[in-house]
C-alpha cells in the first residue's frame, strides 16, 4: 500500500519495515573550509541528498523537518569518481548535492 508522505511529496510504502526516513533521504551534511565560508557568509548549508529529490521536495523535506523557512535550494550532481580495489574497477557511488539557504536569524542543528 503506498500513498504520498506529505513532509517530501514522494511515493513510500507504509510498512514499517521500508518506511522512507531522513537518513534515506539526506545522507549527511557536507562540512568542509568552503561550506563553512558559505555559512557564515550567506546562510546557505550544505547536505548530500538522495539522487531522486527535486528542488521543491528538498525546500518542503528541510522546511518541514528544521522548521526554517529556506529562501532558496541549488542542486548539482558531481561526476562519479572512478576507484579501484587490485584489478577490479568501479566507480563511487552517485549523490546529489543540495546547498540551502535560509532565512536570516534561523539555524540548522546539525545533531539530530
């Protein structure tokens, strides 16, 4: 039985074993020298999201879930990255990367 989670828009199934949370759907914040030049800067934080979000459903998923009101959402999608383990060659698996900006005097709490 599936129907529309209304926090994201997407389509998830409401056993309680597949139940699509936040952890499937942004892996984790990106914190680096230049995200946090972006931070104090412009309010805009950054998070590797799943592939699958769009724009709208990343500003309802941040909203809803920090309680901010986010001003704008960017995305891009970096190249995979090839890796190599003895002669066996793959590559790395592919994210989205979604940098947020928000209202000014509100905040993300990193630790959830």
């Amino acid at each position: 039985m599936t129907q529309q989670n209304n926090n994201t828009g997407l389509l998830v199934n409401q056993s309680a074993e597949s139940l699509t949370t936040f952890l499937d759907l942004v892996k984790y914040p990106v914190i680096t020298e230049k995200t946090y030049i972006a931070l104090f800067k412009n309010r805009q934080y950054t998070f590797d999201v799943d592939v699958r979000l769009n724009k709208s459903q990343i500003k309802k998923l941040f909203s809803n879930l920090f309680n901010v009101d986010v001003i704008s959402v960017n995305t891009h999608i970096p190249p995979r990255k090839q890796v190599r383990v003895g002669i066996a060659q793959g590559t790395r698996p592919r994210y989205k990367r979604a940098i947020i900006t928000i209202k000014e005097g509100q905040s993300i709490n990193y630790s959830l």
